[in-house]
C-alpha cells in the first residue's frame, strides 16, 4: 500500500474543491432544458472534451492497463472498436440526433419511431444500463481509495459519490459539462507522465522488450479469431450511443458541432486507449508478480515521485468521476422524461420535473454506491450493461434515425427478442461455442426488426424537420424553434 505525503494530498483535496466550486456555481441553472441538454448551446470543441472525459472512465483506464497487462496489445486492438463506432457515429448519426426537437433522451427519439411502449422499454433499458456502468465507476473509485490512499473500500465509495452528488444533482449537465472539461484537461496532461516514467524506470525500449511476456506484441496474443470477434463486437455496439453521450448530441449547438465534437473524441480515443494500453504493458514486463487489476495503481504508487503522484490520483478520480457524473445525470433524465412525465405524471410542470430529476439523481447515486460495494468487480458491471443495451435499442435506434424508418410492431418486436435471445444464450445456455451473446442478441434484434417492419402495414419512414439556424439571441437564452 503507497505512502501518501501531505503535497499529494493537497493536490487531491484541491481537485475536489474545484468539482465542488463548479457544481455551486451551476445552482442557478434552474431549467430542465439545462438540466438534461445545457440548454442546447454547447461548441463541438466542448462536446469533443466533455464526452472524452465521460466515456474515457474506470473501465477505460484501469480495465485497459489491466487487459493489456493480462494479454497484451490484443487487448488494445479489440477496445479501439469502440474508437471506430464513435467515429462512425459522429458522421452518420449524431447530426440528425440534433434534428430532433425537444429531446432530451434516447427514449424520445424511439417514441417518435416507435411509440410509447418503445419509449416505456427504452428507458426501462437506459436506467438499467446507466446505473450498471455507474457502479461500475463508483466502484472504482472506491478500489483507488483503498489501494492508494489506505482507506477502506466502503469509506472511497462513500467519498467518491458525495462529491459526484454534490455537483452532479445541482447543476444538471451544467456541472457536468463543465466539469468533464476541466477532467478532461488534467488525464491528458498527466497520463502520459505515468507511462514516461515507467520506460524511464524499464530502461528503455530495448530493455522493455526483452522482458515483456511472449505473445504481448502480436496481433492477436494468445486469443482465438472467434474471442477477438466476441470482445471487438462488445466494444464496438455495448456503449453505441448510451444516453450520456446521446444527451452530447441533443446539446450540440448545432448538427455541425455534434459531428465535429463526436469525431474529435473517437480520434482522441485511439491515442489515450494506447497510452493506457502500454501502462499496462510496461507494467507486466516490470511487475510480472502483480494481479492485472493493479497494474496501474502500482505504478502510481511506486514509481511516481511526490507531487506527482498526487497529481496522477487526481487524474485518475478524474477520469472515474467524469464518466460517473454523466451516468449519474443521464439516468435521472431518462426516468424523468420516459417513465415519469410519460406514465406517471403526464401533466406535471418544469419546476417539478426538475425535482423529480434531481430527487432520482441523489437516490440513483445512493443505489450505485450499494451495488458497487457488493459487485464481484469493474469489468463484470461492465460487460452485463454492454449485453443490455446492445442487443435491444442500438440497431432500431439507428435504423429510425439514419433511415427513417418507423413501426410500432418492429421496434417493440426488436427489443424484446434481441434481449430474450442474449438472456438466454448467455444465462441458460452459458455461450455455447465461444460466441458472444451480445452477437447472437444482436442478429436475433436485427432479424426481427427487418421481418416485423415488413409485415408491419402501417411502417413507413419519418424524418424529424431539419431545424433552422439559431438566432444570436436564441442561442444565448438557450431557446430553439416550437413546432
């Protein structure tokens, strides 16, 4: 366990104080339209850092150094699908996202394409997914806590969502926002200082190559053609546009600046998932004897001189804690509007729907905290949110949004079979074959989605009205069209 000085300390509390000032000075943002898209306005340079920072998060750091101490580069081969899915969206996808006026969630895209009960299971869907993967992120924050800074792992989770609640319930996507740019700023400066220090500390390259395990720097490592295709194909659809990162598309200023902000992140992706990547590379070359989870705190811990080592756990929450705060926002925002104001209270009004908002986000955050502490790990809450999403609303999503097209029977149909069928080929049947029940989930969705569409008498093809060009004073009070 490292010994922490009084300056790494320092640098860590003042991490948390600047969340902390941020969130208070989001309060006064008091719209759900600023709650859930920040009020429609945001630049795609912005977009570009707030949605690296969300989805660059625990899993992206230390499941990276970990996969990649475990079996090397494939590991890095097989996440960078989620590069490519994040470029691809930002070209074809996410411009007409931002057609759509007045969503706020994935759910209202889907009702528009395939009615309420789409809209009913969407979120339902969304909720799910959201507070897995928020877990996911509390927990490691706690696993930080515990291996770096010698507290109990109950007591960083407790800790790391307290400062996420703070802000994160007050000022909506506001503080989000805001923050992910300011998180974004101190992992990419201080990453890289992590990996310098280990090649310096290994010798050098030569040095580093003659004692890394064999089979690290081949393709494919010691994994089968069809366990590549499985993982590739998990991160390729399991996080396709998840609410947080749609809600990234809703705030874009503009179409434009949801395309460039998307693009921008997946080219950024590639270079950060390399860098942890060879985190985890050096580290299994210089500590062969460690478990993989620890692959990157160790460094930290043993390596890194004082000052910089708290810099880096600063980094490091950052990162966590970016991706943490979006998920934590997006589930309130998904609840409010597809489950709340759709089913429960159809007639309530803004200033109570924010409530509502801001009640689920603190309730949401207390239930992840609970599930973090009892989950068997990361990358387990992980993988079961990625078979949840992936098999049910990715493709009719896309397909609506992309294509046009629209039917009631196809997308329920789509979303119910796709995950019936990865429910049961991954609980009941345990993966036979080595396929991945994301893949199987995923064809039975497409499947049945094309032959109820065709059945269906009353599909046919909608296409939201493209929304003109914002006023200067429109885009500053946050106001776009009314149809």
């Amino acid at each position: 366990m490292a010994s922490i000085s009084w300056i790494d300390w320092l640098c860590i509390c003042s991490y948390f104080y600047l969340l902390i000032a941020i969130g208070l000075q989001s309060v006064n943002r008091d719209s759900t339209e600023d709650f859930a898209v920040a009020g429609r306005r945001i630049s795609g340079e912005v977009i570009f850092a707030s949605l690296a920072a969300s989805f660059l998060g625990g899993g992206a750091v230390m499941g990276t150094a970990s996969g990649t101490f475990s079996d090397g580069y494939v590991f890095f081969f097989a996440i960078c699908a989620f590069s490519v899915q994040t470029v691809l969206v930002g070209q074809f996808v996410a411009p007409r996202l931002r057609h759509y006026t007045g969503a706020h969630t994935v759910g209202d895209v889907m009702a528009a394409h395939y009615g309420p009960v789409a809209r009913l299971l969407t979120g339902l869907l969304s909720i799910a997914v959201c507070a897995g993967i928020l877990g996911a992120q509390v927990l490691a924050v706690g696993t930080i806590f515990h291996l770096m800074l010698g507290t109990s792992k109950l007591a960083g989770i407790v800790v790391g969502m307290a400062f996420v609640l703070m802000y994160a319930t007050f000022g909506g996507m506001w503080s989000v926002v805001k923050t992910s740019v300011a998180q974004f700023v101190i992992f990419s400066i201080f990453l890289p200082v992590v990996l310098l220090f280990e090649v310096v500390h290994a010798g050098g390259a030569t040095e580093l190559m003659a004692n890394v395990p064999d089979g690290h720097t081949s393709f494919l490592g010691g994994w089968t053609p069809l366990a590549f295709i499985g993982v590739f194909a998990s991160f390729l659809l399991g996080e396709t546009l998840v609410p947080p990162y749609a809600q990234r598309a809703f705030a874009a200023r503009t179409p434009l600046a949801g395309r460039r902000g998307f693009l921008l992140a997946g080219i950024f992706s590639v270079g950060f998932y390399f860098v942890t990547a060879s985190i985890g590379f050096v580290a299994s070359a210089l500590y062969p004897q460690i478990s993989p989870d620890q692959a990157l705190p160790t460094v930290v811990s043993r390596l890194l001189p004082v000052g910089i080592s708290g810099l880096v756990l600063a980094a490091l929450f950052a990162v966590i804690m970016s991706t943490a705060d979006s998920y934590l926002n997006a589930t309130a925002v998904s609840f409010a509007k597809d489950i709340y104001l759709s089913f429960l209270h159809r007639g309530a009004g803004e200033r109570l729907l924010l409530v509502v908002q801001r009640l689920v986000t603190v309730v949401v955050g207390v239930g992840a905290a609970i599930f973090a502490y009892s989950a068997p790990s990361i990358i387990d809450a992980l993988l079961i949110a990625y078979n949840l999403w992936a098999p049910t609303v990715v493709a009719p999503l896309i397909l609506g949004v992309v294509w046009g097209l629209r039917s009631r029977i196809a997308g329920v149909a789509a979303i119910v079979a796709g995950g019936a069928a990865m429910g049961i080929w991954r609980w009941e049947l345990h993966e036979p074959f080595g396929v991945s029940a994301l893949i199987v989930g995923v064809t039975v969705n497409i499947v049945i989605y094309a032959l109820a569409y065709v059945l269906d008498p009353r599909s046919g093809r909608f296409r939201p009205p493209a929304e003109p060009e914002r006023t200067t004073s429109a885009r500053v009070a946050g106001l776009g069209p009314r149809r």
